[in-house]
C-alpha cells in the first residue's frame, strides 16, 4: 500500500463542514495524503514526523499545513491522527496528547506488519489485542480505528460525492459513539461512505489480510466482507 503522491491540485475546495483543527503525527504515505486532502477542505492541518519539522517544508509549501514537532501537533486539536508505524508508537514522546482540545478524538490508522516492519508484539499475538487496543494503551487515549485498509493513493484519487455509486466505503471501529461518528462525518467529507465495524474489541475484522482490507467497494460490499472475517490471526501476520 505504498503510494507516496506528488503534488496536486491545493486550491481550497468548498468545505460543508465546519473548520477543525486537526493534528496528524506521521507525515509518510498516510499522514502526507490527509495533509493535502484536509488542508484543501480548509481545516487547520498541524503535521509532525520523527525528524522534525525542518524537514516537513516541502509538505507544508504544499498545502498551507503547519509543520511542528509530535509533541506540538494535538496542540489545539479536536482530531489527533496517529499515522506511524507500529513499531514507532512507543517511540512517540510523553505527553504526545496534551494540549488537545477538551473531547478531542484519536484517529489510528496502524496495522501490525510483524514480519515485515514492526517486529514481534507480544501483547498483540499472546494477549490477542487487537492492534489498535494495543495502540490505544500505548497513547493513553481511546482510538477510532480507520483508513487502516485504505490505499493511501485512493485518498487523493478516489473521493465522489455523496450518493455517487463508484462512492468506496471505509470501515470505522471505535469504543466511543461521539467520536466514531466525528470521524464518520469527516470521512465523509473527504468523499467517502463508511460502515460502522463495532467497538475496538472487533477491529480484528479489518485488520491486515481480512476481507476487507483493501477492498475498493461500497456500503454493501465492505458490510458483507466484514461480517465474513475472521477473528484467528492469519499466519503471514505471526512474528
Ligand atoms: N501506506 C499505506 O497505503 C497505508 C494504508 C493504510 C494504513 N497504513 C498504516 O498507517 C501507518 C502509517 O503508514 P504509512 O505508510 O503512512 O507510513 P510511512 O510512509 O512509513 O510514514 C511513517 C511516518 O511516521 C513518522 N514517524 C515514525 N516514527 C515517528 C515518531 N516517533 N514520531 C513522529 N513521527 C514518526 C515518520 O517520520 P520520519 O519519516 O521522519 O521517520 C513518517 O512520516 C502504518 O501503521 C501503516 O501500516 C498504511
């Protein structure tokens, strides 16, 4: 799902929603393309990465975001993107939440890639945690679980307007029914539909390899794929 993108359009676009301050720590495939695509439908965009915000000049020139550090970036903010890598999430510094706006929402988009990138989690493959309760319990913060499926290129490419049947569908789990359904309506913002996948104890369901996980389809489709997980670890996500 590797898909860094090159510039594009950023000329504002018309916003419905109101005007949110939004933090995204992690400015890679991910983190970058919801910089671009958030900071075009007018919110406030504060972006960090590991190595400073030196080094987010050319993301920033791009799209009007503001460059910080990861301890700045929830500054203010009612939405919080946790964008990073799996195995970087303890890396992330104390306090990485303070500051947020009263009721702020965490959005994850993490997946477990044991082989390949993260390493083995013990809490995740022994205690059967599902990725983002593993998450969750490193910030210190209840997460929305989304975008975790999603090619990071359909998030520039992919948008339609409300009721347009090429419209994509991401699944969205979290504990907490205020904030998934901010994210939900952010989600939708951004051009696509979403299905509520159930509480962070269900997120297995669109975890790597599940049916869902990159599925390009709509409402009915990504319903039914969820409901077709299941919940045993596949062996190719086994550290
Ligand atoms: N790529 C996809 O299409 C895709 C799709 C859905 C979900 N995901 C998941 O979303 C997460 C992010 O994926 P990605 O592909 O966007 O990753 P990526 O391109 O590798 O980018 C990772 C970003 O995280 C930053 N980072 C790492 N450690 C950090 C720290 N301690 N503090 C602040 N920032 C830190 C990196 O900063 P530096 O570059 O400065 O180190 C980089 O900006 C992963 O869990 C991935 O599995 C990816």
């Amino acid at each position: 799902m590797d898909n860094r993108t090159a510039g594009r359009n950023t000329q504002p676009e018309q916003t419905e929603g109101t005007t949110m301050k939004i933090g995204i720590i992690g400015a890679g495939n991910i983190g970058g393309n919801l910089t671009r695509r958030l900071t075009a439908l007018g919110h406030d965009v504060s972006v960090a990465n590991s190595r400073g915000p030196e080094t987010l000049t050319a993301l920033a020139q791009e799209t009007g975001a503001t460059a910080v550090t990861a301890a700045e970036a929830a500054r203010g903010a009612e939405i919080v993107v946790v964008t990073v890598p799996l195995k970087n999430v303890p890396d992330l510094p104390d306090g990485l939440l303070d500051g947020a706006a009263e009721g702020f929402t965490v959005i994850d988009t993490g997946n477990y890639y044991p082989r390949e990138r993260d390493g083995r989690i013990d809490a995740i493959e022994d205690d059967g945690l599902t990725e983002s309760r593993w998450t969750e319990r490193r910030i210190g913060h209840p997460v929305i679980k989304a975008f975790n499926g999603t090619y990071a290129q359909d998030i520039l490419d992919r948008p339609r307007p409300a009721g347009d049947p090429e419209r994509l569908a991401l699944p969205v789990a979290g504990d907490d029914a205020a904030a998934k359904e901010k994210v939900r309506l952010l989600i939708d913002e951004l051009g696509f539909d979403t299905v509520d996948a159930g509480g962070i104890d269900d997120s297995w369901r669109q975890q790597p390899d599940t049916p869902v996980y990159g599925l390009r389809e709509g409402v009915d489709a990504v319903t039914k794929a969820l409901s077709e997980a299941s919940p045993e670890r596949p062996e190719g996500f086994r550290g």
